[in-house]
C-alpha cells in the first residue's frame, strides 16, 4: 500500500487545501476524516474525492473504533489535525461543543494513534509524526508592539482559544507522557476560497453583495495577521517532510492588518469588480457596530524562524490574494448557496446562550 497521511477536518477550509495540496504535490495518498459539520462539506472536496489518492470517511474524530480501524487499514506515516470548531463568535455563544470537539476529541484521537504508533514496527515508529494544527490565538491578545514567539506561555482568552490551548497542550503531554512525535502548528487567520462565510471576509462580501450593512466589531482597530490558505497548505507539507517531533512552527505571513482597514480594502475591490448598481460605493455600507465580549486587540506572530526551519514561506501576495478570494466568492454563488444550511449571516457572539441542564457523568 502506498504511504499515506491522514487528515482529520479535511472537509473544512484549511483541510481541504491541505488534502488538494498532498494529492496534487505530494507521493502520498491521503485518508480524510470529517464528521461534515456545519463547516465541513465534502464540495470543498469536489475535484479531489474520485481521485485514487483521496479516501473520505465520514465520522467524528471522537469515535474511538472507527479512528482505531481506519488508522489499521490504511497505517498513516502521519496524522494532521485539523478537525475542529472553529468560530470564536460561537464559542462564545456556547462554549461545550468547543470543548467537547477540540479537547475531548482531539484527546480521543490522540489515543488511538497512540495505540497505533506503539504496535508500529521501530522504524515507522521513528518516522510517525503527529501534527496538530493550531492558532495564534492560544498566547492571548498582543499590543501595539512584539510579536508571538513559539514556546511564549499560552494566555488564550476565549473559549474558542482555550479549548485550542488544551488541545496544544494534550498533544504536547502526549509526546512527554507516551512519547508519541507531536508537532504543534501554529498559525495566523486564513483568508481564500471555501472559508465558511461566518468568518469576516466571506461574511463582509456576501452582506455587501447582498446589500447588507458591514458590522465591524467595536471601533474596528483590532489587528489580525492575514495568512493564504494556499500557503498553510504549503507550510503544512514543510511541516510533514521536514518538521522535527517536539518543534513548535508558526505559519504566519507578517501581513498585519486593522479590521477597519482590511473591510475598506475589500470595498475598495468590490467598488472595481461588482459595482453596486445604484453606482455609490460598499463603504457606505460599514457600520461600527458593539464589540465582541473579550475581543482580543492584536495577534502576530514570530514566523522568520518557521521560515529557516522548514525552508518555506508564503508566497501569495496581497492584496492580489484578497482580490482572486472575492472573485472567487462572486463566481461561486451555488457554493455559497449548498454550504450556507440557514445561516444569512447574522450577528453570532453576543454573549453565552441559555444551556439545557444535563449530566456529563456517562
Ligand atoms: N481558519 C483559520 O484562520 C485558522 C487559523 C489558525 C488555526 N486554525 C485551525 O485550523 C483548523 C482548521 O480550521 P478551518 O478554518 O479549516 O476550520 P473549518 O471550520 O472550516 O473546518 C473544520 C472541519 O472540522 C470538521 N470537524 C469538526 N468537528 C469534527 C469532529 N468531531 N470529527 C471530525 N471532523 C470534525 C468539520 O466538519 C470541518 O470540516 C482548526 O483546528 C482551527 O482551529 C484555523
């Protein structure tokens, strides 16, 4: 059987990407898992999943005997982890399913692989990497100045965050306690095609297509790190072929940015591409709207030594990047349409939801 990775989430943005990148530009084939949650759709998947190297299961990463079969019939050399819940503004709304999915699952899968790994024979021991991918977000909210260096003290103030930071720290206490070869990548926000439109870019070109107002959050100086999702894609291979067990990488591009000012860019290609009919400009359509609870000021990361280790950097420019991602939004309308499943758009965060009382004792 030919070498193969497994990839958990690869239904979603980053997955996908990442599952097109492998099939595309690697040897080896590659084993999807993905529970095809709101986020995750097996369209992102559509060129890929006849092809001979693409393997799609359907399942949650949480079920023990299914991840233990599937990593017994096709034996990865690797695992990327992506599956995951992803939406700080939902988190926030209801904070379990984070927990549930990104701590208890990301606990689950790391004990099958790790009962896998141990019965492997000593060489493809050696070899076995387990890469969980992760986020700036874990070290917590940045001033004006500095920038996140791997191995900083983790500081996450959402529950989005936290559940990535105990996802962060479970692979890392895998790798002390079994000796499993964990990799921790972290890595700034991803912007590009197939993001699922909750997230700031889709969500503001479809609401101004649509001829909604453009909420931005608080007084909309909060700084982001804008990264292709084609380059995590790539930055995640380097991490494959060539990516130490222990190490920590951060994929980030340096390219920061204030939300107010990515929003007027995005007007400002819109404007160009898809001019409102009435002939006025997008930017009438921003409003400041209340802040997110929390919102954390500024993320960037320390990547220049990511850079020298995996011998890879981003290449997609901006803002050539954001303009093919809003042509791509403006192309692809019956994707928005299948992916969307009741969500228009509205405001999510505001702040934690009423819960149904139940027992967590099984
Ligand atoms: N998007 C970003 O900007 C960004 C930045 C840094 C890190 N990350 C991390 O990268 C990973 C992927 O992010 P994304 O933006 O592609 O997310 P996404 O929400 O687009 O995709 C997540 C995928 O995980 C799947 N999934 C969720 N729960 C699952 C479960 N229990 N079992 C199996 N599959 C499950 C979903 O169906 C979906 O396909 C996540 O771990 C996220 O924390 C994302």
């Amino acid at each position: 059987m030919e070498p193969c990775v497994l990839v958990t989430g690869g239904a979603g943005f980053i997955g996908s990407a990442l599952v097109r990148q492998l099939i595309y530009h690697s040897p080896w084939s590659v084993v999807v898992l993905d529970a095809l949650g709101y986020a995750g759709h097996r369209a992102n998947l559509e060129e890929v999943l006849s092809h001979l190297k693409c393997h799609f299961v359907h399942g949650d990463i949480a079920q023990r005997c299914l991840v233990a079969e599937l990593l017994e019939r096709y034996r990865p050399w690797a695992v990327v982890h992506l599956a995951a819940l992803t939406h700080v503004d939902r988190s926030i709304d209801s904070p379990e399913p984070f927990v549930l999915t990104n701590v208890l699952g990301t606990q689950r899968l790391l004990e099958q692989t790790v009962h896998y790994w141990q019965a492997l024979p000593a060489k493809q021991r050696k070899q076995f990497r387990f890469v969980h991918m992760s986020t700036d977000e874990v070290y917590g909210s940045l001033g004006p100045q500095g920038r996140f260096a791997p191995g900083d003290p983790l500081r996450p103030r959402s529950p989005y965050a936290a559940s990535k930071a105990a996802a962060d720290h479970l692979v890392e206490a895998f790798a002390c306690t079994y000796g499993l070869p964990g990799i921790v990548v972290r890595s700034c926000n991803n912007y590009g095609p197939r993001q699922y439109p909750e997230k700031l870019i889709p969500l503001m070109i479809l609401r101004a297509i649509g001829g909604q107002e453009l909420p931005v959050y608080g007084t909309g100086e909060n700084v982001r790190e804008w990264i292709h999702v084609d380059d995590t894609a790539r930055g995640l291979q380097a991490v494959l072929e060539r990516g130490t067990a222990g190490e920590i990488y951060h994929l980030g591009s340096g390219l920061e940015l204030a939300n107010r000012d990515l929003v007027n860019q995005l007007c400002e290609i819109l404007d160009r591409l898809n001019p409102r009919p009435d002939g006025r400009s997008y930017h009438e359509q921003i409003r400041l709207v209340e802040d997110r609870p929390g919102h954390d000021f500024r993320y960037a990361l320390e990547s220049e030594t990511t850079y020298r280790r995996l011998q890879w950097r981003p290449r997609v420019p901006w803002p050539q990047g954001l303009e093919q991602t809003v042509r791509w939004y403006l192309q692809h309308q019956q994707w928005v349409d299948r992916v969307r499943r009741g969500y228009e758009g509205e405001r999510l965060g505001r702040g934690l939801q009423k819960q149904e009382s139940q027992t967590l004792v099984h």
